[in-house]
C-alpha cells in the first residue's frame, strides 16, 4: 500500500489530527455578570487561536429574555487585531477605553433577581498571512468567512446599593461657624 493510500485513510477514518478550534474564555469566569439597575458592566477575554489568522467581525449577545444594551468593543477599529497560529489576545473590561468583548448595560427599571442567560457568538474570518502583512492578498490568502465562536454568558440584575450620605457642606459650615463664635466668646483663652 503506497503512503497516499494509507494518507487517505487515515484522514477518511479520522486519525489525521485535527486543528483545534479557536477557544474563548470570558471574564468573569462562566461570562456571569452582576450588576444593580442602571449600572454598566462587561465582559473582558482571552481569546486562544491555533489556526491561520483571527480576525474578529462582529459581536452579539443572544438571549431569550434581555435585560439592557449589549454594545460591543471588540469589533471596534482601536481593538483590531489579527490573532495568530499559536497566539493569545486578551483584554479586560473598561468601559473608559473600550476594552474587553463589550459592555452591559442594565435598564434602569430591572427587578432585581431578574436573570439574563445567553451566548456571547464572535463571528471571524480566517486567513492564510495576517491582514498586517504587506504581502497580504485577501483573494489569495482567505481561508474562510462567517465562522461562529460563542460561550454561555449571562447578567443577573442584582439590588443597588445604598449611597452613604455625605454630610452637607452648610450643615460643616454652620458648624465651624458656632464653634468659631463659642471660641471667641470664651475669651479665645487655653485653658477657660
């Protein structure tokens, strides 16, 4: 039996290893978010790649029920990336610089308790050569489009918390000011 023939069936009968598939990984662990009505939180990620170059199209968060906007940053132009053979990007959540897979932002009129289960789904496209190569054609070097890579995700409306009240300026104000006219009457004397 020649090498082709044993070649062809070993990959018909599946003992040709297989590429691994992209893996992502959400932060918090398990993609569970908690957060008060009116608050925004997010996702961060690492994001595992063993095949050709990654690169990120778009983002969703799919659910039965829904309880906010789900607005992604990880297709935005400053979070770009082409995730190589063997690589690992991560990013975590900040809303300040849009970082992380996207933000949550839970309506202000939520009950606390209700739960939000999900898929967070990236689509990708791969390629041969990294989209920053100089050499890089995408007639030429497209592997595929359209790809799904997802994980379970969720948000829990959780109870806002209590403010702790300040003290009022004018109330600190009134206050140094009577001690002021208590000092004074006592003679502003040590010791009275």
């Amino acid at each position: 039996m020649t090498l082709g023939k044993l070649l062809i069936i070993g990959v018909i009968c599946g003992a040709w290893p297989a590429a691994a598939l992209p893996v992502l990984a959400l932060d918090p662990i398990g993609g569970a978010l908690i957060g008060a009505p009116g608050d925004t939180r997010g996702w961060g990620f690492q994001l595992t790649n063993d095949v050709g170059y990654l690169v990120i199209t778009s983002a969703n968060y799919t659910a039965a029920a829904t309880v906010g906007i789900f607005d992604p940053f990880i297709i935005l132009p400053q979070n770009f990336a082409a995730v190589g053979p063997g690589e690992t990007w991560s990013q975590t959540f900040n809303p300040s610089v849009q970082a992380g897979v996207a933000a949550y932002h839970i309506n202000d009129f939520e009950i606390p308790g209700t739960v939000s289960s999900g898929v967070i789904e990236l689509t990708y496209d791969l390629f041969a050569v990294s989209p920053f190569d100089a050499a890089f054609d995408p007639s030429r070097d497209t592997i595929s489009v359209g790809n799904i890579l997802s994980t379970d995700a969720s948000v829990t409306v959780g109870s806002p918390t209590a403010p702790v009240p300040e003290p009022r300026t004018a109330v600190l104000f009134l206050v140094a000011i009577a001690l002021g006219v208590a000092h004074r009457a006592g003679g502003g004397r040590a010791g009275c």
